[in-house]
C-alpha cells in the first residue's frame, strides 16, 4: 500500500493525494504534525532514495526543504547531524510529499512520473 506522509496544508500533499485517488489506488495519509514517522520508516526512505541519488548524504540533501525557515538550523551540520534534525523535525524541514511505496520504494516532493511505475 502506498503511504503519504506530508501536512493537510500542503498544496504538494493534497495533490499527491489526488493522484491516488484519481487512479483508485488505495492510500495512507499520515499527518506529520500529528504523527511523524517511525526511525524505521524514516531510515527506509533514506535507504529508498540514497538508492536513485547515489548515497545516503545526497538522498538526506534532496530530502531536505531549502526554503523551509527552519533550514538555516541545519544548513552548516555535517551529514550525520543533519538527517538526526531532518528526524526530529520532519513536518518543517522535510521536502513534501514524502511517498512510500512498501519498504524499497520512495519518493519526495511531486513524482508523478515515478508513482505512474508505482500502478
């Protein structure tokens, strides 16, 4: 089943979201401000995306919202301190959506062309 994490005031989220529904492809929307996500769910989305970005420091950098306000708190760490702040503030420094697909597939952000392969 395919999972969307994000914020119900996301744009991206709601559009994710009608994505699936358009295609009747059942999914899970899980709110980050209410429930973020498991060490074991973050880390298989890392390991899904450091699969297509080439290693896991480029996969925690394409995850990470650069426009975010909270950025400037991890824009100068090193690549291990900055995916344990990507974790602990998942709903304000995440790219959204964050899309999962079992635990090998994963996107973040608008991947229409990706989900597509998803059907």
């Amino acid at each position: 089943m395919i999972q969307i994490f994000g914020t119900n005031k996301s744009f991206d989220c709601k559009s994710a979201q009608r994505f699936f529904k358009e295609r009747r492809i059942p999914f899970q929307f899980i709110d980050l401000k209410e429930k973020e996500m498991s060490s074991g769910e973050f880390d298989s989305v890392v390991s899904a995306i450091a699969k297509s970005k080439g290693s896991r420091a480029d996969a925690i950098d394409s995850m990470t919202d650069k426009k975010s306000k909270d950025y400037a708190s991890i824009a100068y760490l090193d690549d291990a301190e900055k995916e344990g702040k990507l974790f602990e503030n998942q709903a304000t420094l995440l790219v959204l959506p964050v899309c999962r697909n079992g635990k090998t597939d994963a996107t973040v952000g608008m991947q229409q062309k990706v989900w597509e392969g998803w059907i």
